[in-house]
C-alpha cells in the first residue's frame, strides 16, 4: 500500500509544491493549512508520516506532533520552521520528531528526509512482522510439547505396519500397547483434527522432523481413547 503523507503549512504556495512532489512519488498525501484542521486529520487517519509547519494558526507544528504521537505512535513527523532556534529544535526531538528542518531548504533535501522517515518505517513494520511471525512459531512449538509432554520416546524408533482392514498402527517400539488405528480419525473431535492439521503444517514448514510429527500424531491417537 502506498505511504499516507499529512502535509501542514499555513503557506500555500509551499503547500502546494510539497503536495505535487509527493503524489508523483506515489504517495498518498493529505494537506491542511491550520493546525486544528491537522489535529482532526491525526485523530481520523493513521497517517505513515507528518510534515508539519511550527507557526500555524489554530496550533502549532509542535502540538500536532503530541497528538499524531499520541493517536498513532507509530507516525513520523517531520517539522519545518522559518524560525530556527536551538531550544524550537531541542523541544521538537525531545517530542519525539523524526526530523527538523528550517525554511529556506531545497526540496531535494526533504525528499531525502521523507525517503529516510519511511524508510525506518519499512523497517519497525518489518521487525514487527517478523517478531509475530517467530511468536506464532513459538505458540505452534507449544503446541507440540503439549501434545508430547515429555522427550521420553525421542530415541526409541518409529514404524507403522498396515492392518488387514486398510487402518495403520503407529508403535514406539515393540514393546509398547499400539497407538490408536489412524482410520479412527473420522470419529475425532475438532480439537483433534485441528491439532492433526497444525502438527502438520508444522512438520511442511519445517518447525517439527517427520520423527518429531509421528510422535505427535501417535500421542493425538492416544488421546482419543
């Protein structure tokens, strides 16, 4: 999906410019030339970057920026200001901006600001992505010492032998009782077949060894006894 920019600025020529910029660079971009009108914009939209003015009317760049950080934390902003001083631009971090620019600038300069912001945007949205994809692994894992509760058959060996009838026996070794015959299955509660199905996606993902997936399968099969 295409970033959504918020752009602010009481001066409509820049505003103007800054809107044409963005959009032929696929953006989907947003503008306001009152901080009130942006603060309402924050509160109704997630947007994925903010670039905002500091002397508004309605409110400044700087209140915008509390808002849009406190509705959606995970929105960059940018503050651009004609009146640089060094304690606009300590409060403007200190509030948690990505970036601070003052006016004049080039606009190749806040085309490079906005490609860094989204960019580290990619990057949290990625990270993020990955550390819920390795806790659904996590949960997937649990699933499987539930259902084996202990490693004690870990390195007796596996086999199946076919049954007259067309069912199938898992053993864990000679000497233990047989597991269930797998054409049981048909009898089995939900919670059973969905457990069968995630062991299995398990085991063709990777997660769990076909050894590892038999000895599940063989303690589900207990289970329904």
């Amino acid at each position: 999906m295409p970033h959504k920019l918020l752009i602010v600025d009481d001066d409509k020529d820049l505003l103007s410019i800054l809107e044409e910029i963005f959009k032929e660079e696929n953006y989907l971009v947003a503008t306001c030339a009152d901080g009130l009108e942006a603060i309402e914009k924050c509160r109704s939209t997630p947007f994925d970057l903010i670039i905002t003015d500091i002397m508004m009317p309605g409110a400044t760049g700087l209140e915008v920026l509390r808002e849009a950080r406190k509705t959606h934390p995970e929105t960059m902003v940018i503050l651009i200001t004609g009146f640089a001083s060094l304690e606009t631009a300590i409060s403007a971090i200190r509030e948690g901006a990505y970036d601070y620019i003052t006016k004049p600038f080039k606009l190749e300069q806040i085309k490079i600001a906005v490609k860094n912001a989204l960019e580290k945007i990619a990057l949290i949205k990625e990270n993020k992505r990955l550390i819920k994809k390795l806790e659904q692994a996590y949960e997937e894992l649990r699933l499987v010492k539930r259902i084996v509760g202990t490693n004690r058959f870990a390195d007796q060996p596996l086999r199946s032998s076919r049954l007259r009838d067309g069912g199938e026996r898992t053993f864990i070794s000679d000497d233990l009782t047989p597991y269930l015959m797998v054409d049981r299955m048909k009898f089995a509660p939900d919670s059973f077949i969905n457990d069968l199905e995630r062991i299995s996606l398990l085991r063709d993902k990777g997660l769990i060894t076909t050894r590892e997936f038999e000895l599940c399968k063989a303690k589900l099969f207990k289970s329904l006894r």
